[in-house]
C-alpha cells in the first residue's frame, strides 16, 4: 500500500509545472502542449537526447530579409508597394494617355553610369555616428527634424538636386534630403525625410519628401550590386516633365497645378509590355527590363520623362546601359494601383 501511493505521488509531481511565484498554473488536459513552456517540458520528455537545455531543439531563427537589403537591412518590407510584382495588375483605363502624355516616341534613359559621375549617391553609417543638426531652408514644417547621422562628407548628388541619402544599417533608418549643403557642425538642407526600413508607414498626406511625390528614394534606385546578382526585385524611380494635380499611394505629394486628366500624377505606376520583346537586350540593361517588366516604374518627381535614376557607381557599363536609349514609351503601360487625390 505504501509502495503504491508513493508510485502514484511520484506521477503526479512529474506532471507538475513549475510557475513563476504568484502564478496559478492553468487546467491541462493531458497530452496537451498548447502552451510553449509545456510544449518544451514535453519535448524534452520525448527526446531522449536532451537531458540538458543546452542539448534541447533551439528555436527557429527569425526568417533573413526576402526582399531587397542592404546590409542587414530590409530596403522595406517585401509586402511593400516598392517591392510589389505588379505584373499581373489590371491596366489603367487611363494608359493610353498617360503613356502619351509623358512620350510614346520619347525614349527611356538611363539617369547614371558616366563612371559613377551621374546618378544618386548613398552611403552606409553604423548607429554610433555623431548625429549633427540639420537646417531646413524650404519646408521645415513638411520635415522630419533632427539631428540625422550625416557624416561631414556624405556624398552629394551632383546637379541642382544635391539629394543626400544615408542609411544607419545598425537602426535600419533611412535619411533622406534635398539640396543639402554641409555647413559644419551640421547641414543646411531644403527638407528631410527619415524613414523606418522594417515599416511601410507613409508620409501624412500632402507632406513632401527628398522627392516631389512624397517617396523615398533609396528603395527605387537600381543598383549596381543588385544588377551584378542578376535581378532587380523592386520597382524603379523615373521622372516625368508635365504631371497633374494628384497623387497615388504610397506617393503622398503632387508637384503641378495643372488639373489635366490625361497628365501622370505622382506615385502612377508603368510597367514594360509583358509583349514587348526584350531578346535584343543583353546584360545589366537585361536585368533592368525584366525588373520594368515585373515591377514597373513610378513617377517620383519632375524632371526629363523616361529618365529612371540608379545609384553612383563606377562600375556602370554605359555602353551597356545605353540599349535601352531604344525603348520607346510606347513599350510600357500604366497600371491601376489606387485612385488619384489630390
């Protein structure tokens, strides 16, 4: 008698669960592993080899970036509309003229290369660099303020832009601003934008960024690195010279008076013809097509049409680049993403 009710005392505290001071242990039905501390008590149960926590099944590291990176970083999340294959998206009843409005004959163009002379430059910062002050001149009140971690020679876009672009790779932030100017200690910049990577919060509607649509920059700029691995999983930035009084999202600016239907609005989404044959087209220029072919372009700003911007690099092959000075306007196509405000 006494053998059997220590055996039976001996059961009932191996299914105990030890709680934390001040805890009731909740009802568990037997063979129940709905919670995870009772889950890992059961899995070390039937694992004969974990005798010691250090021996015990580790759990699953969190899933790396899917999308476009840099660094460790996610240049937003997959899901976002940067990083959306729109390639499958129904064609804007509007196509026809806003293709012709921004020039079915006019012809694409690469906005960098030139030995890393053209396009916009950026640089990485780890999350110990000085934070300096920053001077908005044009739109404090549509501005992010400061301090930003802009180091004293972050590279400057050439031009009348001078966009200044920094991402802290240890935060996953990204600055952004627009004709900036270094005036030591700190910046004199006409605007700033800063941006979450791991987010896709917009900016408030009808606040500007660096760029006229109220987008970032960075996550629509080819770069080299990405072409050079052979695919560009993101929609690319491109400008146009006449757009119209409104804005899609994520763009969240327009930059034009004209309230002309026919003209693009800020943040239209183009994608290059599924039809359009792009067997001619070899090397970086290949993989800039099929990036227009599954994720398209957006109009970011107000500039020379077709013209879509890539990051500096040296590294460029313009004579490469320069096949698609052959693809007209009317190789692409405008999709509907969203209506237009204003």
């Amino acid at each position: 008698m006494r053998i059997r009710s220590f055996t039976f005392l001996l059961a009932v505290i191996a299914t105990m669960v030890v709680l934390p001071s001040g805890t009731s242990s909740p009802a568990v039905e037997p063979g129940d592993v709905s919670s995870p501390a009772i889950a890992q008590k059961s899995t070390r149960l039937r694992d004969p080899a974990c005798r010691h926590p250090r021996d015990c099944p580790k759990p699953p590291a969190p899933p790396a970036p899917t999308g476009p990176t840099i660094g460790q970083c996610p240049v937003f999340p997959p899901d976002n509309a940067w990083n959306t294959d729109i390639s499958a998206y129904p064609l804007h009843p509007n196509s026809a003229n806003f293709i012709a409005s921004i020039g079915a004959g006019t012809r694409l163009h690469a906005d960098f290369g030139g030995g890393g002379a053209y396009g916009i430059p950026f640089v990485t910062v780890p999350g110990s660099q000085p934070r300096v002050p920053i001077n908005f001149t044009h739109y404090p009140d549509e501005s992010d303020p400061g301090p930003y971690p802009f180091p004293p020679d972050a590279p400057v876009e050439g031009g009348s832009d001078r966009h200044v672009i920094v991402v802290d790779v240890d935060n996953c932030v990204l600055y952004e601003t627009w004709l900036s100017y270094y005036v030591g200690p700190g910046w004199n910049v006409a605007n700033g934008a800063v941006w979450n990577l791991r987010s896709n919060a917009l900016r408030p509607l009808g606040w500007t960024s660096a760029d006229a649509a109220g987008l970032p920059i960075l996550p629509g700029l080819v770069r080299y690195d990405e072409v050079a691995a052979g695919s560009i999983n993101h929609a690319i930035r491109f400008t146009v010279s006449r757009s119209q009084r409104g804005y899609i999202l994520p763009a969240t600016h327009f930059a034009s008076s004209s309230t002309d239907p026919n003209r693009p609005p800020m943040g239209l989404r183009v994608r290059m013809r599924a039809d359009y044959d792009i067997s001619w087209i070899t090397g970086q220029a290949r993989v800039i097509a099929e990036a227009m072919k599954k994720y398209g372009m957006i109009v970011a700003d107000n500039g020379s049409d077709w013209f879509f911007t890539g990051a500096s690099d040296p590294r460029w092959n313009d004579e490469d680049l320069d096949q698609l000075k052959n693809v007209p306007g009317s190789a692409f196509e405008a999709v509907k993403t969203g209506p237009i405000q204003s």
